[in-house]
C-alpha cells in the first residue's frame, strides 16, 4: 500500500467507530426493551396460569363435593326428557 491509500483508509476508519458505537448501543437498546417485553408477557401469562388453577379448583370442588348430587341431576334430567317423549309420542297419534 502507498501512502495515498493508508490517508484515505485513516479518515475512513475514524469516522466508522462512532457509527459502530451508535449501532452497538442502538443493538443493545433494542435488545433491553425486547426483555423487557418477554418479561411482561411471562407475568401476564403467569397471572391468567393462576386464575384457571384457581377457576378448576373450583370445578374440582364442585364435581367432588357435589358429585353424587350432579350425576342424579342428570339422571332426573334424562328421565324427565324420556317422559316428555312418550308424551309427544302418545299426542301424534291421536292429532291425525
């Protein structure tokens, strides 16, 4: 290399250290705020894991506290339907 090319790679080499400085921070800054950003959602996700503990807890109480109770709600349930079918089936016939 002459020395005309080492001058023009000296002016260059100096003034591209404050624009690799700028992009490093810029990187940097960037990289804090996406952090950040995960940190948030990780939180949210956290409090909504803990609200549907929380909601099947509840369903656990309720089916195991009252579970004989529900399954003989559903058998009335079942049988009533069956009587309102004989019903409908005993009104058809006599409509026509």
């Amino acid at each position: 290399m002459d020395a005309g090319t080492i001058a023009v790679f000296i002016p260059v080499i100096a003034l591209s250290i404050p624009i690799v400085a700028i992009w490093t921070k810029h990187r940097k800054d960037m990289m804090q705020m996406q952090i950040n950003t995960t940190a948030e959602k990780a939180a949210q996700y956290a409090a909504n894991n803990k609200e549907l503990e929380d909601r099947v807890r509840v369903l656990e109480r309720i089916v195991t506290d009252r579970g004989y109770d529900v399954a003989t709600q559903i058998e009335a349930l079942r049988d009533q339907r069956k009587v309102e079918e004989q019903l409908d089936d005993r009104r058809e016939p006599s409509r026509n």
